[in-house]
C-alpha cells in the first residue's frame, strides 16, 4: 500500500497517479485518508498528554501525602484516575482511526510510475517491440484444441469430468510437453542467477493481504473455508512472502528467486470463444521470477527481467511482442507492467503469456519488507516479479505455429527436455 509519507508530501501527484490508473474518487479518498490520520495524530497527541500530566500528578501525591495534604492528595489520585478514565475512551477512539486508515489505504491502488502511457483498457498499450518468425500456415490449419484432440495430447472432456471446465488432463506427449518446458525454464533461470524455492501451493491470509491479493482479488482466489487458506494464484505469492516482516542487508540484493507452481484461479464470469481449449485455465502451470532489490536498481533488475523473457521466446522460436501497459490496464498493486504476447497462427490472435511487473514500494509496506542501507538506515524494499513462464498459451502457440503435413515440430532447444522432436 501506499505509504503516508508519500500520500502528505506529495498529495496532488497521488492523486493524478491514481486518476491515471482511472481510479474513481481518487481525490475523496486522499483527502479521506489525510483525514483519518489527522484525528489519529490528534487522538494520540491528546493522549501523549494524559500521560504526561498522569506521570506529574502520580510523583505529586506521594510528596503531598509526606507533607500531611491528605485532601489534596486525594484531589490529584481523582485527577489522575479520571484521566484513566478519559483515556480509555481515546485509546477506543485511537484504536478505530488506526483501522479505518489501514482499511482506506488497502482500497487505493499503487500509483504508476511516470513512464506508463495514458489509457483506459488494452487498446491503449503501447507496442514496446516485437520479435520472432511470423509462420505462414494453411488454410486447413488446425487450433491448438483440435490439434491436442487428433494427438491425443490434452482432454478437455476428461477435465470436465473429473473436476469441471477449465481443468484439463495433460497425456503422454502433451504431459511430457509440460514437463519438458517447466524444467527448460527452471534450468534457464537458475543459469540467469535465480535460486529455485519450491513453495506450499495453499498460503494464509496475511499472505494474500502482503502482495496485494487481498482484498482486491478475493472472489479470484480459491478459498479453503475450514482452514481459511487461498490456493495460489500465482508462485509470487508464498515466494514474495518469504520476505514479509524481514529486514534484509543492502549488500545481499537484489535477492533473485524462481519457482515452478500450480497456479488456481476461478476467472469468474470467463466464457466464449476467446476461453476455449487452453486459453484460459483455472488451473495452469508456470514458473515466476521474483526480485527484491533496493528503489535505486529495481528498475534495471525490471530490464533484465525483461530480458530474461525475451530470450525465452526467442529460444522457442514464437513470435511475440511486448506492450508498455497502460496506466486503465494495469493491476491493483503493479507501479510499471510490460506483457509478453505471442502469436498464436492458428487462432490469428495474439495471446499474452507473460506480465513483468515492479510494484515499487507498494508490496513492501504490506510487507513490511526493508532493508538496512550503507548509513545502517531502514528503508523499504521493491519488489518484482514475472512470469517466465506461464504454460498454456506457450503450449498453445508451439502447437499451433508448428504443425506441418508430417506433425507438430518441437522447438529444438526442447528437444533434449522432451526426448522427441516431433509430435506424430
């Protein structure tokens, strides 16, 4: 979340930062914010006050008492046990402003950094570059779930059957397909500098509450009710939280942390043809990367991130861009956000496979994730993460964009993971 200092010293750029995220009453809600913390300072002035005249009057008594002023003894032991009382009302009043405050500044979004584009949805983002060999297929191209159905790679049906829409079962060389590029980007990360964390898959809600799931994304998450535990909807979760309530050592960042992951997600509301096969999943596999570094290099640990998945794609052989979200399509907590797309032949779409993204400060204060500076100072951390990569429309495109008369090729450089090179 926002901090207060930001919020009281830089008040109108908050609220333009948030009004370019297109967040309704962004003035109201500053302003509301700066007033709740105005009674809180007030209310804890007014007690600092209390105790202050209790402290006076409780090492007055026992002079007056030597001195034989019983009555006024007795006077000061009334002042002060009416002060008590007094203050059991303000620490009330206290205790309230400091939750209504934390309540306001979890519903105010991250501000965006000053390089995001102006825009309300997706059409507004900006093309960064694009890469990668455009295939030219037939006209009696299959998409990737007829092409899953004539292998015998993926069913559908079968997923609906055990579990329901949304859950595919992976088969012979659709399962050893997944395999193969989950440990081709785990080995690719941890060349990049990466250590591996295999995390829990189910976290508590004080660590949906530090990255930001929660509140925002609640109604997303799959929630155990009788243990009150949220399947993950992403490795960022559990991995970032390793770092909550932590005060790390300048010397030791950036910290560089990769993990595979099982991924849920209830999509609400999710149909059509833009959903079908596995272009939208509640389930799904992928691999995050995840950063916490200092405020003066996360943005050029955002660049290697970046190019970090690039090379990814490019080792696939996919055609792909990247887009500069815009300041209506970003998430609730992300400060700056580049999607990878890739290209997906078949469907003549492009689909996104990948959001690398730096929240700035704004999941370190939830987190209360810092660190001691070179002056032994405790600052807050950024923090980072993307996903490199998310597996579905990645197997989706390799399907599609590789099918030949003979079968589908497989990108060499998964050849040695697979142990096939063609799909037949």
């Amino acid at each position: 979340m926002l901090t207060l200092k930001v919020i009281k010293e830089q008040t109108e750029e908050v609220i333009k930062g948030l009004e370019k995220k297109h967040f309704k009453g962004a003035r109201e809600a500053i302003e509301q914010v700066i007033e709740v913390d105005k009674k809180r300072r007030s209310t804890q002035s007014e007690l600092d006050n209390n105790l202050a005249q209790i402290k006076i009057l409780s090492k007055s008594i026992g002079g007056l008492m030597k001195e034989g002023k019983q009555a006024e003894a007795e006077e000061a032991r009334n002042k002060v046990a009416e002060i008590k009382e007094a203050n059991k009302t303000l620490e009330a009043a206290m205790s309230q402003a400091e939750t209504d405050l934390t309540t306001l500044l979890c519903t105010i979004p991250n501000i965006p950094n000053h390089s995001v584009p102006e825009g309300s949805d997706a059409i507004d983002n900006v093309i960064e570059r694009q890469g990668g060999h455009f295939p030219q297929l037939g006209p009696d191209a299959l998409p990737h779930w007829e092409l899953a159905k004539k292998y015998d790679l993926i069913d559908f049906e079968l997923g609906v059957k055990i579990t329901g829409a949304g859950f595919p079962v992976y088969k012979g060389k659709g399962a050893r397909l997944q395999r193969a590029l989950i440990n081709f980007f785990l080995d690719e990360a941890r060349e990049a500098g990466y250590l591996e964390i295999e995390p829990p898959y189910v976290v508590n809600a004080a660590s949906g509450y530090g990255t930001g799931q929660l509140p925002d994304k609640e109604g997303q998450m799959y929630h155990a009710n009788e243990d009150d535990l949220y399947l993950i909807p992403t490795a960022e979760v559990p991995v970032t939280n390793i770092y909550r309530d932590v005060i790390l050592e300048e010397k030791d960042l950036p910290i560089k942390n990769c993990a595979y992951s099982a991924c849920f997600r209830r999509e609400a509301g999710s149909y059509g043809k833009d959903v079908r096969g596995l272009n939208r999943l509640h389930q799904f596999n992928k691999v995050e990367i995840v950063r916490i570094d200092t405020p003066e290099h996360s943005y050029q640990s955002l660049d290697e991130m970046i190019k970090h998945v690039e090379n990814l794609v490019n080792k696939l052989e996919l055609p792909y861009r990247i887009l500069r979200l815009c300041g209506g399509d970003m998430s609730f907590t992300s400060s700056i956000t580049f999607d990878f797309e890739t290209y997906s032949a078949a469907q003549e779409r492009w689909l996104e496979v990948s959001s690398v993204s730096n929240f700035e400060s704004y999941q370190a204060n939830r987190l209360k994730c810092r660190y001691r500076n070179a002056d032994r100072k405790i600052e807050l951390c950024h923090t980072l993460n993307g996903s490199a990569l998310a597996l579905p429309r990645i197997v989706a495109t390799i399907l599609e964009n590789n099918q030949t008369p003979e079968g589908i090729r497989i990108p060499k450089v998964l050849v040695p993971y697979c142990g096939f090179d063609i799909i037949d």
